[in-house]
C-alpha cells in the first residue's frame, strides 16, 4: 500500500511539473520570407504547430525549402494545421512541394475558388490533390481550432465575417464615418480567412489578403474585433486593404509587413500603419524599394535589405501579454511589455 501511494505521489508530481514547463513556455510565431507571399509558422507551448499559407510554386520549390528550414529549427516534424487563406500563387503555390518534404495532418480553407482560367485552375486543382489526402476542415467565420493551449478563431472566410463581436470587442467604431468604400472585389483576396490568434493576454490578427470594404465590414459600424497586440499587415501592405478603419481601431502595437522588395510596403497603406494610435513598432519582412526611404523603417527593423536574403521576423510570446520580436538577420531584438503593465505606469 505504501509503494502504491508512493508511486501516485511521484506520478503526480512528474505530471505537475510537466504542466508547469509547459505552461512556462512561449508561443513562438516564425514570419518567414516568401518573397512578398506569406508563410506563417505558429508552434503552441504544447507542441501543435500551424502554418498560414505555403508561399510561391515555383523558384525550385524555394519558398517550401525555406518553410521546412524553420519548422526544423522549431523542433517541428509535421503540420498539425495548414489554414490556406485563398488561392492566389503566393499563398497557396507552395502546398504541393510542401506536401512532399513535410507530413501535413489537416488542411483548413474557405472552400471552392470563385476564380476561373487556366492558372487558376491548376493552382486549385494541384492543391485538391495533395488536400485529398489528409483531414480538410472549412473554416467559417466564429469557428475555432483545437490547439491546445491557443484560441485560434476564423473572423473572416468566403466572403463573410463574424457578426458577433469577440470577448471584450463590441464598440461603436468612431473612424467609420470617414471611411470611403473602394470597387466591390470578387476576386479571391475578399474571400480570405482571416483570425484572431489569443494565447492568454496575448493577441494576434491575421487577415490573409482580406480587401478595403469586408475590412470594413469587421469594425463598422462596431469593432467586432476589439484590440491586438500584433497585427501582420493585410495584403503585404496593398492600398487595396488596410483601412484606418480597421488598423486604427485594432490599435496594435507592433505590426509586421510581409512585404517583398517590389511587393506591397506602398508608402500610403505604410503611412496608415505608422499612424495608428498606440503603435510601438513597424517590422518589414523587406526594404520597399518603391516607396523610397521615408516610408520604410529604420534598417535595423527591417529583415532583408535585398530581394533574397530569407532573413525572418521570429516572435516570441508569453501568456501574460508580454513578447520579444527579433530581427534573424541581425539579431536584434526587442520585448514588449503586457498592456496591463503599460496602462497602470499611465
């Protein structure tokens, strides 16, 4: 009976401790450069891991080689979920090869494409067949995915987003008034699943491609998103997304732009960014070639200062809101305190 009770008492320990390390852990969030695409690699304290899009085909599968690179150095052996915001090249170009250097357990989208022609219809139907084989999951706007430890949750998908506002969200958005509506798109961007990422206090929105008006749609007339810690800039910072509207009334307080060299960082979608109320921090993922020195960052906060480095923003964040961003070309980092800290110093 003693050794019985010993051994509760030891596995109960053991298994006490292994919740604590792990509920010490970070959340670590890899923005790896895909050349003006996206490809975003989330790895839970638990162990889960999701990837946001594949990059290009293409490029001798450059943009699959440079994914698998990182799930390496993340202790990554497979893709639990690989959430396709929308079919356009740069995001799902690279699932195929992907496919075939990494085991991938479920494949999440909006569902059938709205776009016809002969690439299009390749990309689509070269991503049906590698999804056919694996767990699909349709993402519609309000689900979640069970990562443990994560709430991850669709606000945007095939054309609709959430209509209830998320916990703490809701408010009368004030900047809708000045907001002018752009040409309705029917393109695959305004399909783009988009979510909000909350590990404790921590936040993160992920737009995908989403556009201008079902931007709009998410905070107008209330902000039914409420306020993130970090934002990763919607459509590469395109001025065809990213209205004040939105961006100001998420305020985040560090935003990520994965842009390319000669893709998206335009100088008028930047200015919206630098502009909102609260922002601590602008990263790129590359200089912005076109939009000349006085709309990028300074250099240090920019990740490849040429076309194709593959330097990547790594994100590391705690439970309690706080997170550091490092820059893996040259190292530099910094930490962000939680926003509760920041509010009781104000």
């Amino acid at each position: 009976m003693r050794a019985l009770l010993l051994f509760f008492t030891l596995a109960a320990a053991s298994l006490s401790s292994s919740l604590g390390a792990q509920a010490d852990k970070p959340l670590d969030i890899q923005f790896i450069d895909v050349e003006g695409g996206q490809a975003t690699l989330i790895v839970s304290p638990s162990g889960e891991s999701m990837l946001v899009d594949t990059g290009y085909v293409g490029f001798n599968d450059r943009d699959a080689d440079r994914i698998v690179a990182a799930a390496k150095q993340a202790g990554v052996s497979r893709i639990d979920y690989l959430v396709v915001t929308h079919y356009h090249a740069d995001h799902v170009g690279g699932v195929p090869a992907l496919a075939a250097r990494i085991p991938v357990a479920a494949y999440v989208d909006h569902g059938p494409t709205v776009e016809q022609g002969e690439r299009p219809d390749k990309l689509y139907k070269d991503y049906l067949a590698v999804r056919g084989k694996a767990r699909h999951i349709l993402a519609r706007p309000g689900d979640t995915l069970p990562i443990k430890g994560l709430d991850v949750r669709f606000v945007s998908a095939a054309g609709d987003v959430i209509t209830k506002p998320l916990p703490g969200a809701g408010t009368p958005n004030p900047l809708c008034r000045g907001w002018t509506a752009k040409p309705a798109d029917p393109s695959e961007n305004a399909r783009s699943v988009g979510m909000v990422l909350s590990f404790g206090s921590f936040r993160m929105l992920d737009l995908g491609d989403l556009t201008w008006n079902k931007e709009h749609d998410l905070v107008c007339p209330n902000n039914l998103v409420g306020a993130v810690d970090l934002y990763l800039t919607t459509h590469h910072g395109l001025d065809q997304s990213g209205p004040a509207a939105l961006v100001h009334a998420v305020a985040p307080r560090v935003a990520i732009m994965n842009n390319g060299a000669k893709k998206g960082g335009m100088a008028s979608a930047w200015k919206i960014i630098r502009d909102s109320p609260g922002l601590e921090d602008l990263w790129q993922l590359h200089y912005a070639v076109d939009a000349g020195a006085e709309a990028n960052v300074a250099e240090s906060f920019i990740a490849n200062r040429d076309e194709t480095t593959a330097h990547g923003i790594r994100v590391s964040a705690g439970r309690d809101g706080r997170f550091t961003v490092t820059n893996t070309r040259n190292g530099m980092s910094k930490t962000y305190q939680p926003r509760r800290a920041l509010a009781s110093r104000q």
